[in-house]
C-alpha cells in the first residue's frame, strides 16, 4: 500500500496532483525533462537505457533519484549536464533546450575531480578566474564559500593533503563558486564513510537553504535519498523509466532538528522500509532475468 505523499508513476495518469503528461508544466519548470529516450548502440546489439522519461523539477527544488544498477540514473543526469545527446526527447533549463553543457549547470563527481597539485582557494577560483571575473570578486567569492563550507583555515593546502569529507567540500566549494541556477550531484557522497557522509548530508541540506539553488541529486543509498530529497523519484530497471514518485517532508525537517532524530521517526523509517523493499523486488527481478 503507497504511503501518504507516494504515488505511481503510471504513463498517462495524474501523478500527485500534477497535470496529465498532455498538460505540460516546462514554462514553470527550472529543469523540463520531457520524453527522454537513450539507446546506446554496441557492435553486436543494443542497450536502451532510458524509455519515455518526462519530469519538471521546480527552481530551488531538491530532488533525488534512486534506483537499481543499470536503471539509467547517471545517463539521465549526464543528459542534463549536456555530456550526452538523448536518442529521443529534451531537456529544457529555464526554457532553453539543453545542447551542450552550460555554465548554467554545475556537476559535483563522485571524486571531486579537483586539481591535486593546486591550494583549495585556487581549486575553488578556477571557474571564476576561467570566466575572467575580476580579482576582487573572486576573492571576495573564495572567502565566502571558504567559510560556508568550513574550510577557512585550509585555503591555502593543497588538496591531496586533505581527507576525503575534506574534498567533497572543496568540490561543492566549486561548483558554487561558478554560481550555478543547477546543481546536478552524481554519487557525491557515495566514497565516504558513514559518519562523514551523515555530516556531509547536514552540508548539503544547508547549502540548498543558503543558496536557493536547484539540485539533482543520484545516489544508490536508499536512506540517503530519502533523507535529502524534497522530492524523491524511483526508477525502474532497465530500460530506466520513472517507477514511483515521493513527497517528502525529512529534507525540510533536518534543516530544524538533529538529523538522528529525523531519520529515527517512525514515517522516515516507514517510507525507507517501502521503498528498500520496492528497490529489493527490482534487484531481484533484475537477478531472475539474467539467471
């Protein structure tokens, strides 16, 4: 049984509250994802990635997505990003249809993919001073982001030097400073350890408060998701299509009390165990298939 704030995705119906897919909401939409298909073509045969996937995603929205290996996630952030071209469909940011990158939209890896061999001031200066910024404001920009991410006293290390929590937060650091209306984040958080992940969480939950930006956020952990997510969006295993949507009321919530005592509540705990177990079928069915 869905739980209050879930509903089904299925093609053609409402889908909490919000207009059939004939209705389009793109005009309104920071981000329109509208009919999106990806095939990747290999010598010998074909993968389809992504099957028909249209969304909005509102300006200042925190979004997460989950799902089985293999379901299309990163494909369809990359697509935002404009790293890839989709088989079918369009991305439209701020209704501009999306055809390349754009410093409209900031990425945040994995691995920070910052520049070792640099300080962490001139990792975070490098878009800014790339743009041509003038001195002053890029200063002025890396102290600022400097404190929000609690780096002050290490704006002058180099990177390699710090840990891994550490990084990430020269990589937000980053991206921000480059002041993007998007931030697309694929697994930022997904090589720390529990603890600095939990922490690196409160981070980012402060960052979209502070900064009114958009974000999109892939992760593969379940609670992470859920924790994070305004809104969260399950999708199915291949070919990745949008399985189930949740509004969430938690992401909202840690911004005013302990994130232990968020993720303690019995409608956290309730809603995790829901879609833990709908990610279980999804693997299993994936399991079955290739047996």
């Amino acid at each position: 049984m869905a739980l209050p704030g879930s509903c089904p995705a299925a093609g053609g119906s409402s889908v909490c509250g919000r207009p059939d897919k004939g209705i389009r909401m793109a005009e309104k939409a920071e981000i329109a994802i509208d009919r999106i298909s990806m095939v990747y073509t290999l010598p010998d045969s074909e993968v389809h990635a992504l099957n028909d996937v249209s969304l909005d995603i509102g300006k200042g929205e925190i979004l997460s997505v989950l799902g089985p290996s293999g379901c299309g996630k990163t494909t369809l952030l990359n697509i935002i990003a404009g790293f890839l071209s989709p088989t079918r469909g369009e991305v439209r940011i701020a209704g501009t249809p999306v055809k390349g990158p754009g410093a409209e939209r900031g990425m945040v890896f994995q691995q920070g993919a910052l520049f070792e061999w640099l300080s962490v001031a001139q990792n975070i200066s490098f878009g800014p001073r790339m743009c041509g910024r003038n001195r002053k404001e890029t200063v002025d920009t890396v102290q600022r982001l400097l404190g929000i991410v609690g780096l002050v006293e290490f704006a002058d290390k180099p990177v390699y030097q710090l840990s891994g929590g550490m990084q990430q937060r020269v990589a937000l650091a980053r991206c921000l400073a480059n002041d993007p209306d998007v931030i697309l984040m694929d697994e930022p958080l997904g090589a720390l350890d529990a603890l600095t992940r939990e922490k690196m969480q409160g981070l980012v939950l402060r960052l979209w408060k502070e900064t009114g930006k958009t974000i999109l956020l892939i992760t593969h952990s379940v609670e992470e998701a859920i924790f994070l997510g305004e809104r969260l969006i399950v999708m199915a295993p291949r070919p990745g299509r949008i399985e189930r949507e949740f509004n969430l009321p938690f992401a909202t919530e840690a911004l005013e009390k302990p994130a232990r005592d968020v993720k303690a509540g019995s409608e956290f705990v309730s809603v995790r165990e829901e879609i833990l177990s709908m990610i279980w079928d999804m693997e299993e069915e994936i399991m079955g298939d290739n047996g």
